[in-house]
C-alpha cells in the first residue's frame, strides 16, 4: 500500500520513468504512446481536483504513472473515507467505487469503465441475504466487501481478505459461536480453518433450506456458494506442476482460491499482504496465484526478485480499466457512481467495522 505518488509532467520525463520500471515488461513504443496519455490523465487531475485511487491489479502502464495511491481493497477503502479531492477516479471495479462513495459521500466518484463487475459482487442479492438471515436469526453476518452495496446494508459487517480473520475472530470473542459469512465460498472455508470453524453451506431446492452440521462442531461458520472466477482457476496439480518446473519457488496464493490451494502454498494474504511479502525477501522467486498482472506491478518495482509470469488468468473486469478510459472518465466525468441514501445509511454501521477491525 503506498502513496501519495507524485509523476513527471512531460512527456519526456514520463517516458522516462516508465521505461525505468517497465523496459523488461512493455514495448518502448508502446510506453511513448501511454507517456502521452498519462501525462494528459494528470494534467486533468490538477485541473479538476481529483485523485486517482488505482488496485493492485490495475495495467503496469496505468499502475506506475497516474494513481496518487494504490493498494488493496481495504487500503484504498480507508484512503478513500478520508479524501479531500472533488473527485475520486476508482481505478478498480464497481463495488470498490460504491464503497468509496458510501464512504465519502459528498465526492464524485467515477470508474473509468460502464461495467467493472465482480463474479463474487454478482453471486449474491440482498434479498437473499434477508432469505438466509431469517433461516439463522440472531447469527451475526459478515460480507466480504466484493458484494454491491445493497448486501452490505443487510449485514453487520463487513470485511476484506486483509481483515477477514480479524473481523471473525472479532466476532467470536464475543461469545458467538455461529457465523454467516457470504458470499465468497472459498474466502469462508479458509477463514474457518484459521480460526477452527465447522464450515457448512445452506442448499436451495426451490427454497432455502439449512445445512446439517457436523456432530459435535463447536463453532459453525454459515458460507454461500459464491466463487472469484478467477482465483477458481487455480488447481492444486498446478502448484505440484510448478514446483517441479521451478524446484525453488515460493507459491503466494490469494485467499479467494480453494482451501486445497492455499494449502498446498506457501503464504496466503490479501494483494497488498502477497506485496509485501515478496518486496520483504531480499532475492528469490515467485509465483503468485493471483490475477496475473499483479506478478508484472511486482517485477517492475523489485528487479532482483524473480516473479514467473502468468498472462492468462487475467479479472476481464479490472481488466476493463485501462489508462485510454481513465482519461476519458476524467474528460467526461464518466462513470459517476451512485449509492441510495438510505443503502448507504443502512450500510455504514458494518462499513465502518471493516475500517476499524484489523
Ligand atoms: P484485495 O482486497 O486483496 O486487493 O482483493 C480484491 C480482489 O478483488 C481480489 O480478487
Ligand atoms: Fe472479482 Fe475475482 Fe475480478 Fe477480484 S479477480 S474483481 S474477485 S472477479
């Protein structure tokens, strides 16, 4: 996590910065042609007092010249609470825009792209939290921040993949001993095993109906079929296959991938968290389980760190944000997000959890 970043403001001087982080990854002549972009992108962010707020898995070109922080979602959640700017350009997906204008609502807050989903954000409604939260009255519930924020006004907290365990753990020190954890299936089973959860998942047949639970579970954790459709990607043959390749790696793997997956690696942790980790050793080399372009944003910064590269598992919704369409969301003031005053007042109680917790 880091900030606040300041850039070169001409062309030259930025084709010269990216060039320096970016010559083993990108084309030269495409860096000309970003340089360009990038420079007008911050031209625009002085003109129109906006700050650019840029995830971990945004492009390396975009990544390394126009956002004055990047991080991971609960980061750039509380960076975002707190910004003074008119605007805030969410260089991320939809449901991190809406927590930024849940959480600062006075600011215009745009995402540079018309879609900008989430698997995870589409896998669940509020209706069916109301539907679930009936069948367990009293249970406490908590959703991982990838859900729109209509679900997150429904529940009492809510949590990132950097907090999650905190955010149990919270909870269960509070003498609760069931918890409804939505909607990532994965996020829920790994976070059980943490913090010595029974796991059980409610069945639909037609209605919803609860799940048995094991005999003698002192602790229940009540999950949702929800999966990241990119982390879902990962297998534990393709740890096994990599180790052989490479006798030597570290595998880093992202908590939405399965309990097998994390398993069968090395460390486990949010973005920001996986980050962390690798600028933390001093050499070595990595594979990280993950969306891909996260291996390059890593690479560019720390070259004597060795990150075997994956293109192919890239989050076709991050992927949507480009530095073309930043430059056109700050020329147009597009995509403005809104959240409904009273999804945002319902919302903020299990927002500010997140904020607090971890
Ligand atoms: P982080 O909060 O770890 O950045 O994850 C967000 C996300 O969408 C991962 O797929
Ligand atoms: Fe959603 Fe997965 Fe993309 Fe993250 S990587 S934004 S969880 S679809």
């Amino acid at each position: 996590m880091s900030g606040p970043f300041t850039y070169p403001e001409t062309v030259p001087a930025m084709h010269a910065h990216l060039r320096e982080r970016l010559k083993d990854v990108v084309p030269d002549f495409e860096l000309k042609l970003k340089a360009e972009v990038a420079v007008e992108v911050n031209r625009l962010k002085r003109e129109k007092n906006a700050i650019i707020l840029g995830h971990n898995y945004m492009e390396p070109a975009l990544f390394h010249s126009v956002p004055d922080y990047t991080g991971d979602s609960l980061y750039l959640a509380r960076v975002s609470a707190k910004a003074q700017a008119q605007t805030i350009v969410f260089c991320g997906v939809k449901f991190m825009a809406e927590t930024a204008k849940s959480l600062n609502p006075t600011r215009k807050v745009l995402l540079p792209s018309a879609k900008g989903g989430c698997s995870l954000a589409e896998s669940i409604t509020a209706a069916e939290v109301r539907e679930l939260k009936a069948l367990y009255p009293g249970v406490p519930s908590v959703t991982y921040v990838n859900c729109y924020q209509e679900v997150k006004a429904e529940v009492d907290y809510v949590c990132t993949s950097g907090n999650a365990e905190e955010v149990v753990k919270h909870i269960l020190a509070q003498g609760h001993r069931k918890i409804i954890f939505l909607p990532d299936e994965y996020l829920a089973a790994n976070v059980a095993r943490q913090t010595g959860m029974a796991i059980v998942y409610p069945e639909r047949n037609g209605k919803l109906s609860k799940a048995a639970e094991p005999a003698g579970a002192e602790k229940v954790m009540i999950g949702w079929r929800g999966r990241c459709e990119v982390h879902d990607k990962f297998t534990v043959g393709d740890v096994t296959n990599a180790r052989k390749q490479f006798p030597d790696v570290l595998v880093l793997a992202h908590p939405e991938c399965s309990p097998d997956v994390v398993k069968a690696s090395d460390y486990a942790g949010s973005t920001t968290q996986m980050i962390k980790f690798v600028e933390e050793m001093k050499s070595g080399r990595y594979l990280l389980l993950t969306e891909c372009t996260m291996g390059d944003n890593i690479a560019s910064r720390n070259p004597q760190r060795e990150m075997i590269r994956l293109c192919s598992v890239r989050c076709p919704h991050m992927n949507e944000i480009s530095l073309e369409e930043t430059l056109e969301s700050l020329r147009h003031d597009r995509y403005e997000i809104t959240v409904d005053e009273d999804v945002r007042l319902r919302s903020m109680t299990s927002l500010e959890r997140m904020l607090a917790i971890g």
